[in-house]
C-alpha cells in the first residue's frame, strides 16, 4: 500500500520490457562525499571542543544525524528510480511518497546520442540524449546510465531497426538477459 508502484506494473500487455536499468551507482559519489566530509568536520569540531561545550556537541550530533538521514534518503530515491525500455516507449519512475513516471513513445523518438567521459569509460556510465521532432520531453537527457552503448544499441534497433528482424531477435528471454546485464544469447 505505502511501497511505490514496480515499473512493470505501467507496462501493457502488448509490451515487451527490453531494458530495465537504475541510474548507475557513481550518480551517488558527490553526495557519499559530502555526507563523509560534513560528518568528518562534524566529529572534528566536537573532538576538538572543551567539555564545556555540551551544547555546541548537542547541536553537531543533531547536525550529524540529519546528514545520516539526508544520505539515507538520497540513496532510497536512487534505488527506487528505474528507467524501462519496452518495444513501444521509455519510460522512467521516480518517487518515494510521490510516485512519477515520465513516459516517450518509441515513435516520436527522432535522434538518438549518447555520450562518454572518460571517468564514465572507467567506471561504466553515460548519458543518453533522445530528441523528438523539436519539443523538449521529460526523458530528453539520461544521465549516469550503466552500460550506455547496450541501451544505444538496442533503442537505435527499436526505433530504426527493421521491424520484422526485431522481432525475431528481441525474445522476452533475449530481454531479460539484457535488463539483467547479462550477455543475450543468439
């Protein structure tokens, strides 16, 4: 009742997950190093401070556990968004009390780019821009997507592709070895 919507739940029964990713984890590294650097100045200054300074101690643990805290809740919304591609649309589901699902139709999909930087070659990360026939939609710019060249590879398939050759490639076996990073078989 309280837990968020599974993506899959938004999928038609005529739809065929093809990717089922989450952004990947370097998208938390500047937020890991901030919440270690303000809890390292936080414990640094209570050490550093007299015993009589109880209230100023006070006020650095709340200060630390609302770090804890605000951490603990960028990695749940983290965990939660997933981005799905289906052979008809993408769509992408955020939210933990308010649950959006941010959704392209294949069919208006006119460019397709992604990028690389070189920490995004070593770590395994990109973005995916996808534009459509001059407007800007809500899934025009992915950032931190795991494993960039395989949802390039297959989004350029649905979208140019030939479509009678999709569908004998793109089995919903093919499709779960792919979401789950695995290499497909055939």
């Amino acid at each position: 009742m309280f837990a968020p919507r599974d993506p899959d739940e938004y999928l038609l029964d005529t739809e065929q997950r093809v990717i089922r990713v989450r952004r990947h984890w370097a998208y938390l590294a500047w937020d890991t190093f901030e919440a270690i650097a303000l809890l390292a100045v936080c414990m640094m200054i209570s050490y550093l401070l007299p015993p009589q300074g109880w209230l100023i101690q006070n006020v650095l643990w709340y200060i630390a556990l609302i770090v804890v805290l605000r951490y603990a809740y960028q990695v749940l919304m983290w965990w939660l968004e997933r981005i799905v591609v289906t052979d008809k649309r993408i769509l992408m589901t955020t939210g933990l009390f308010t649950t959006r699902a941010l959704m392209m139709p294949i069919g208006k999909v006119t460019d397709l780019t992604y990028k690389q930087t070189v920490n995004g070659r070593m770590l395994g990360y990109g973005t995916l821009i996808v534009e459509s026939a001059g407007q800007i939609q809500a899934l025009n710019y992915i950032d931190f997507l795991p494993k960039p060249e395989q949802v390039f590879d297959a989004l350029s398939d649905l979208i140019f592709g030939d479509e009678d050759a999709r569908k004998a490639r793109f089995s919903m076996y093919r499709a779960q070895r792919i979401a789950q990073g695995q290499k497909p078989v055939g």
